[in-house]
C-alpha cells in the first residue's frame, strides 16, 4: 500500500527463516537481488549480528527490525521506538514532554522503545517488571529520569501513560497492574494487537482510561523503514483503516 502510494514498484514477500539459519536467510535474499528486509520476532538480534554496520538506535536496542542491502553492505536499523512515538503523537494526540510513564516488561520491545521515549522529555520513566534483575538491566541502559520495581510495586503513584510491552497479551493473559497506577487522563498502550482488545487494554478500560492497541505502532514503524530505503514517507492513516477493517471484518 506504500508502494503505490508512492508510485513505485515493488514486491514484497513474506519469508521464514529457521531458527538457526537466519544469518543464511538473509545472505541467500542479498544475492536474490532483494534490498530491504523487515525483521520480527524471533530473529531482531540476529538481525543487529548479520548486519556490516547499524544505526545508533539499532545498536542502544540492541537489536534490529529493518534490514537494508546495498551490495555487500547490510545495514541494521529500529524502528519500533519511531513507529512508537509516531503512532502516540499523530494517531492518538498524546504527548509525551513532561509525562510520567509506566513501561511494562523488560525485554526486547521494552528495550526497543526506552531511548526513543526519554528523547521525547518525559518526567520520567518507570520500569516494572516480574523479575526485578531485569527491569534494574534496563533501567540501568537510560538516565537518572529512569527507575526500575517490580509491577506489584507501582502503584505508589498514578501515571499519564501506561505501555505493555510483554509477551502477556499474547497469551490471553492479564497483568497485576495496581489500580493506582490508572487516573482520568491516562492512556493504555498494548504493543499487541488484534481483532478483540487484549486482557491489558481490558483490564485498563474496567478503570476508565482511554486504550489503544499497537496496530498503529505496527504502520508507523514500517512507513518509518519505507522512509529509509525510498525516501518517501508515505500517509499512514489509509493503511491502519484498512488494516483495521480487515481484522474486524
């Protein structure tokens, strides 16, 4: 849909790589002529591995989503923290200077989107996850605005936006979120998304705060790496109404 928008002509493909070959994966694509890759799970560090060199926002990630081949040259980039803080600002009208934040999970989303968060000037970011060590990891990659508890503990204070970026909505499951983290203005943003609200973004309206689901994120992070390989950067609100349409359809 970006591709036509811009009028240009492209094929894209969807590819999976086996679990131990995606080093392979991508160097068999490089001599097929491809010149781009989009990365997801599993394989986002990989990505940041097979890579000649790496933008800075790929390397504080540690990982990378977007792949771009120019020769011999493969260079590794993230967009998600892009996509992230795109589909906040334009989609949803929410800003992000002088926030309190709360960031669910400690792993490679949350990590993917803490640089992108505190370059945006919030009051600060809260860490929470279950397991304590990783939460203090994180938290020890960001500044002094930054801390780290577990999720039962953060209810000391209520926050403007609450983001979930652990693997929980995938398996149907609920977070123990303290009531108190919730107040009127507050929005709930689940990186996952899907044809149903998931158990975070229910358990957040059960509350009375605005929600949203990351298929925004999704859109946004890859207009943001069709901006890298063409240099055009293509309207994104068509493509998340029709994505939207085809998961409820």
């Amino acid at each position: 849909m970006f591709a036509e928008q811009a009028g240009i002509d492209l094929t894209y493909e969807r590819i999976e790589a086996q679990a131990d070959g995606f080093a392979d994966c991508v160097h068999h694509l490089r001599a097929r002529g491809f010149r781009g890759v989009n990365v997801t799970l599993p394989f986002k560090e990989d990505a940041l591995r097979v890579a000649s060199n790496a933008t800075p926002r790929a390397l504080r990630a540690g990982a990378a989503n977007t792949l771009t081949i120019d020769g011999q040259r493969i260079e590794a980039d993230n967009t998600d923290g892009a996509g992230l803080l795109r589909d906040l600002a334009e989609n949803l009208g929410k800003t992000i200077a002088g926030c309190h934040i709360l960031l669910l999970g400690a792993g490679g989303a949350a990590r993917g989107v803490l640089q992108p968060l505190l370059d945006a000037n919030p009051a600060g970011v809260v860490i929470a996850n279950r397991t304590q060590e990783r939460a203090m990891a994180l938290a020890a990659l960001g500044d002094a605005r930054v801390h780290a508890m577990p999720i039962g503990q953060a209810g000391e204070r209520a926050f403007d936006l609450i983001i979930n970026a652990t693997s929980a909505s995938l398996q149907g499951s609920a977070l123990p979120v303290p009531a108190a983290c919730f107040h009127g203005k507050s929005l709930a943003y689940d990186m996952m998304y899907g044809a149903q609200p998931t158990g975070f973004m229910r358990q957040a309206a059960a509350r009375g705060v605005r929600v949203a689901d990351g298929l925004g994120m999704l859109v946004e992070q890859a207009a943001e790496a069709f901006f890298g390989w063409h240099g055009v950067r293509p309207a994104t609100a068509p493509v998340i109404l029709a994505l939207r349409r085809a998961l409820t359809a």
